[in-house]
C-alpha cells in the first residue's frame, strides 16, 4: 500500500488520501528520498547503484524511481529534511466517515514558518521587560532613606 502511494506521490507530486495513509506515507517516502540525496552524492558508482535498488526494493516501480533518482531529487538538495507537508482536509470521506489528506512535496525554496512560542513562554516574555522597569520595593524590614 505504502508503496503505490509512494509512486503516486512521485509520479504526481500531491496525492490525495486518508489522514492515516498521509501520515503512515511520510516517513516512508522521506527515507526514499533520503536515498536518492545520498546516491546523488555518492563518489563511487556502485554506492549509487546499492541506493538505487534500495529504493527499488520499497517502492517496486522502476519508472517512479528513475524519476526520483534522477530528476525530483534535485529539488531537495539544500533540504535537510522535511521533504513532505500534510494539510488536512475537511470534508470527511461519505463511505466511511474517514479524515482527508492532502500530503505534496514541499518546494525547494520554501523555508517554512517559525513555529510560534508556548503561551507560557510568550507571557514570561512579556512580563519580563516590564519587571525590569520597574524599581524594586524595599524589602520588609528595611528602613526607607
């Protein structure tokens, strides 16, 4: 299964799928892909080769792989992971009621977003400059000058 979704996803570029399946995908595909990174920048032809029929031993389409390893890879070179991104969908599947997912390769220029701090760690950064300004009150048995 994880297999064809990976051809899919190769061939396509976006593939449209169960919130499971899309998750279940992700590491699967990033490892292939990985492969073709580290084939890419092989020195000798036979590491290259091993990677390959690697990649052939889980994904099981040599059209799919050849597309990979010698195209699509190209685009994540400068990446060091993070080769996929999943957005839900909302409408659910009418069948079975199953989540939608759409999971697509990220582009390669795309940075991504700065994940946002924890509502504690925003508070206390805000807090803590205004704590600086303010001067400090004499402590309890201290004599005011």
């Amino acid at each position: 299964m994880l297999s064809n979704l990976a051809v899919g996803l190769i061939t396509h570029g976006r593939i449209q799928t169960t919130l499971t399946k899309a998750k279940a995908l992700r590491p699967f595909i990033e490892k292939v892909i990985t492969k073709a990174k580290r084939a890419a920048a092989a020195k000798d032809k036979k590491d290259a080769v091993h990677l390959r029929r690697l990649a052939l031993s889980d994904v099981r389409n040599q059209e799919a792989v050849a597309l990979l390893f010698n195209e699509k890879y190209k685009e994540f070179v400068n990446r060091a992971g993070g080769y996929t991104r999943i957005y839900k969908l909302s409408p659910q599947r009418i069948g079975d009621a199953a989540e939608m997912a759409l999971i697509e390769f990220v582009k390669a220029d795309e940075t991504g977003y700065k994940k946002s701090r924890g509502k504690k760690a925003a508070k206390a950064k805000a807090e803590a400059p205004a704590a600086e300004a303010a001067p400090a009150a004499p402590a309890e048995g201290e004599a005011k000058s």
